[in-house]
C-alpha cells in the first residue's frame, strides 16, 4: 500500500524580468510558497500557493500555516493507492478549512502530481473525460502592464515580437486616458493582434459603461473587457454588461461554484476566468469549466503570478477540460528563470506540457 509520508513547504521568491503592474498593485517578484508532498514509494508531488495580498487576501506566512497547521495532519498518513484515494484525499483538503483557496490548491495539486506519477500519466489524463487525446501545447495570451500610452505601444511591439497574437492589456489606472492607451496598442501591432482588456476592478460602474462604450465607438477591436468593476458587485457586473454591447468576463467576482451560479442566475456576464487560487482545486476548476460551458458562458483559465509550479498545475486543467478562449497562462514567463527542475517550458506564446508523469517536475533547480 502507498501512503503519504510528509508535506513540506517551501517560501520562494523568484525575480521578475519586467515589472507586473496592474490597478491594484505593482510587484517585481513572483512570491510563493511551494508545497512538496512524498509517498512511500519515494514519489514527490509538487503545488504552489501564491501570494497576492490584493486579491486572495493570502500571504506566505497564511498559506503556510494553513498547509502545515490544517491540511498537512488531514493528509499524511493517508492512503494514495488509487483514483477513490486521490478524491477521498482532495475531498478531505476542501472541507478541512473555509476559503485559504490557494492553500488547499497547492496541497490538491500535489495530491493529483503523485497520484499521476503513480499511474504513469499526466496530471491532465487524471483529470479528464475527452477522448480526442490531450494536447501536449497550449496557447497563452502575454499581459501588457498599466502604463502611460507610449509605453504600452512599445511593450505591445515588443510581445508581438515575442511571437504572441493576444494581448492582455491592463487598464482601470484611469478611466480617463484607458481608451486612448488601447489605442495606442492597436495602431503599434496593427488589426490581426487579439487585444482583451483587464480594469482588475479599476472602475465605477459609470465609469465602465463610459469606458466600454467609448472603446466601441472607437472599434479597436478588444475582444472582452474583464472585471471592470469591484469584486463584490457583481449585481453592478450585470448592470455594467447591460448597457454595453463588449463582452464582459467575470475574474475576481468568480471564486468557486457558487459566485459562478450567482453569476449565472444574474446573467452578470459572458465569460468567466477560472483559477486554481481562487477554487482551490483541480476538480472544482474543472467542474465548474463544464458547468459555464453547459450555461453557454465562454470560459478562460488564468494564474496568479505563480512560477512554472503553479502554470503547470493551470495548463493541466486547460489540458483536460478546453477553455473557449486562449487562457491567461503567462505568469511563469515573466520570471528570470523556473524555480523548479522540468515542469511546463514556454516558447513564444505555447506553453509545452512535459512528457514526464504528472507535472514533470524533478526538483527544485541547483542553486537555489
């Protein structure tokens, strides 16, 4: 029989190449807690838990105490033999505490890497039902963060030159000036580049219709706008999308299963973001991928700024479960390097999937 012997948690902080700027906040490093789990067998699964004060309300020190205090006991000692041993032991992760999303989705990560390590497969062939096989690339959009308008007409060649075609333009710094910098993106990488906005709840509802509607006079050609308004007002997201005709996306106000009803019961929006860190699990993102598919909501999957730990664990859900639209899986692409050994490689915009079972991931790189 294989049990769980031991989780272990591992602060990193990995330098950014580019500062990541956005309404809400401006780091210059990638801040995480990688959680390690082993089996008997000598197997390690890998997750991550990210640090984004701005958003989960999660901290290196919360997500830690978290793993060690309350979700480590319920899982150690466990046995990992099987498909009813990995959801028996996910099960347990989710109910053991309230909210700590990003918590609980690194140790349910970690449980899903060593379960597929054991089977010999990816994380993805755990997860999914698709029979038309699983895809070993995947395509990501880059972020272009808030700044002046030259700026972004620059950064926004530049990722062109990077090899991407969806850009993901950080607005919501200034309702003012936010349409003349989509503008100025659009005439730098000219009509063929995908262009879909981000306010991170930047604006008043007001101000999101003025915004909205004035980007559609001026048809620049944004695909969706997400979150233009705060997180909790997500009666002021139907009111937004009512009054514009650009599709609207639903990121901070959807966490989990029952923000996604709410939204649904309010037609509050046509697409919605799905993240690990906000679910807290593979399963939980995956169903709720399937439920916003069956309501005919289009769907996404993003990242936190998480290393390639935590990408990969997000590319494996959009490998099982398809997203709509190309998903938001950049954040590892703005690190310096990856703090771990194999795992997800980015080329331009494609995110290569390892070969290896699971994630792929052999440890943490020398030197670290």
């Amino acid at each position: 029989m294989t049990t769980i012997d031991r989780v272990t948690c591992t602060p990193s902080s990995v330098r950014l190449h580019t500062p990541f700027v956005t309404s809400l906040r401006r780091t210059e490093t990638t801040d995480t807690v990688v959680v390690t789990i082993t089996d008997s067998d000598g197997r390690t699964g890998w997750g991550e838990a990210p640090q984004v004060w701005q958003v989960t309300g999660e901290s290196l020190a919360s997500a830690t105490a978290c793993i060690e205090l309350m979700l480590a006991p319920v899982v150690e000692g466990r046995a990992l033999d099987d498909r009813d041993d990995l959801a028996a032991a996910a099960a347990a992760v989710q109910r053991t505490v309230a909210r700590n999303f990003g918590a609980k989705a690194a140790v349910d990560a970690a449980l899903h890497d060593l379960h597929a390590q054991a089977e010999g497969t990816s994380v993805a062939a755990v997860l999914t039902t698709r029979h038309d096989g699983i895809p070993d690339v995947l395509t990501t959009d880059v972020t272009l963060s808030a700044g002046a308008a030259d700026a972004l007409a620059e950064t926004a060649r530049r990722r062109v030159a990077d090899g991407f075609t969806t850009l993901k333009m950080k607005v919501g710094t200034d309702a003012s000036s936010d349409v003349q910098r989509v503008a100025a993106a659009r005439d730098a990488v000219g009509p063929d580049i995908a262009i879909r906005l981000d306010a991170n709840q930047g604006w008043s509802r007001e101000e999101a219709v003025q915004v909205i509607r004035a980007l559609e006079v001026a048809d620049l050609g944004v695909e969706f706008v997400e979150q233009p308004v705060v997180a909790e007002d997500v009666e002021g997201l139907a009111w937004v999308r009512g009054r514009v005709g650009l599709p609207i996306m639903a990121d901070e106000s959807c966490y989990g299963p029952y923000d996604l009803e709410r939204i649904i019961r309010l037609g509050a929006a046509d697409l919605v973001n799905v993240k690990l860190a906000k679910c807290g699990s593979l399963t939980v993102g995956r169903d709720m991928l399937r439920r916003a598919h069956n309501e005919g909501l289009r769907t996404i999957v993003g990242s936190m700024m998480e290393s390639h730990v935590g990408v990969g664990a997000a590319a494996a859900l959009v490998a099982a479960e398809p997203t709509s639209e190309v998903s938001d899986l950049d954040a590892g692409w703005w690190s310096i390097a990856s703090p771990v050994a194999g795992g997800v490689a980015y080329c331009g915009n494609q995110i290569r999937l390892p070969e290896a079972a699971g994630f792929g991931i052999s440890g943490f790189m020398t030197g670290r």
